[in-house]
C-alpha cells in the first residue's frame, strides 16, 4: 500500500536551511531548466534519468535513513510527485515534495541560483508544437492536403500528454544537446 507522500512550503523549507537544517534537495527537472533556475543547494537528477542507483550514487546514503527528509521539487510539483511515488516504491522513506515546485519558491521571492538563460522545457514543447502545426498547414496548402491529416497526430499527442502526464514531445526535447548539460560553473543567487 502506498503512504501519502508529504509536503512542505517554499517559506517554511528556506527558513529551515536558514536556521542550519541539513537538507537535500532533488530537482527533478531538465538541465536546461535546472541551469535556468534552481534551488540552492539542489541536486540535479530528471525524473527521464532518475533511477534508485542514481539517486543511491548521488546522494550519501545517510541523507536517507538519519531521519532528515529528502526534498522533490520540479518546475510546478507533477514531475516532483512522479519521482516520489517511484522512489517510494523503491523503498526510500523520508521523500517531501516542495509545494508548487521551483516555481512557488521563485513567486515566493526566495534565492535562486542560476548557470545562465535557458527556456524551458514547457516552453520549447510549445514552440516545437507551434512551428509543426504552422508546417503543417502550409505544406498543405502548397504541396499536399494529406498534411493537413497528420495535424491528428498531434492532437492526440497533446490529448495523451494532458491525461497522462506523460509527453514525448517534452522527453524527446529533454534529449537534445543543448538540454542536457548541467554543469553551473559559474552560479549566481537571484
């Protein structure tokens, strides 16, 4: 039987780390949205790479069983309630999700730290859908009107990834060269 996964809000988790707390954070975003803006102290592992070894490896085990929890966070909490409910099958204890995502913590007026400009991946999907569809009627209007038919193809991509949470758009996306660095070498607190 699953537990309910609990929660914690962007003003009461900053003033924990401000008051010494030990605290770790998984973001489970892409690294060009991680780059773009992320909680200090955040670790960056995507929910399309996140596994248990992963997360053994890239946290020390004690984070997970002295008794302090382990904060999810994503861009707005879908994706940060995802990873926890598989890590949670897999056995980790003491998973908290950060209400409303990074997105709640930057509207809240916390810190951020930030590795440079990036869009993110919400963004790119729909730029991505914008630019196909355009394609689309204009390659039916000038070289064939069966590309107006292949217009379904991503309607129901889009139906599939609003009921399901699941787009593979955004994983194909996630997948591009420039989405996939994380390296922050030069970080800056917002």
């Amino acid at each position: 039987m699953e537990s309910q996964i609990s929660s914690i809000s962007p003003n009461q988790l900053h003033q924990a780390m401000m008051d010494g707390a030990d605290y770790s954070v998984i973001d489970v975003r892409s690294a060009a949205e991680f780059r773009a803006g992320h909680i200090p102290g955040a670790k960056l592992l995507p929910i399309e790479q996140l596994t248990p070894d992963k997360v053994r490896t890239s946290f020390n085990h004690l984070e997970f069983s002295d008794g302090n929890p382990v904060y999810l966070t994503c861009h707005a909490g879908p994706r940060a309630e995802q990873a926890a409910q598989q890590l949670q099958q897999a056995g980790f204890e003491n998973l908290q999700l950060i209400e409303g995502g990074t997105q709640a913590w930057q509207q809240a007026g916390l810190p951020l730290n930030r590795c440079g400009n990036a869009i993110s991946l919400e963004r790119q999907v729909q730029i991505t859908i914008g630019a196909l569809l355009v394609m689309k009627v204009v390659l039916g209007f000038s070289v064939h009107e069966l590309f107006f038919a292949t217009t379904a193809f991503i309607g129901a991509g889009l139906i599939v990834a609003g009921t399901t949470r699941w787009c593979g758009m955004a994983r194909l996306i996630a997948q591009m060269p420039w989405n996939r660095g994380s390296h922050c070498s030069e970080q800056v607190k917002v």
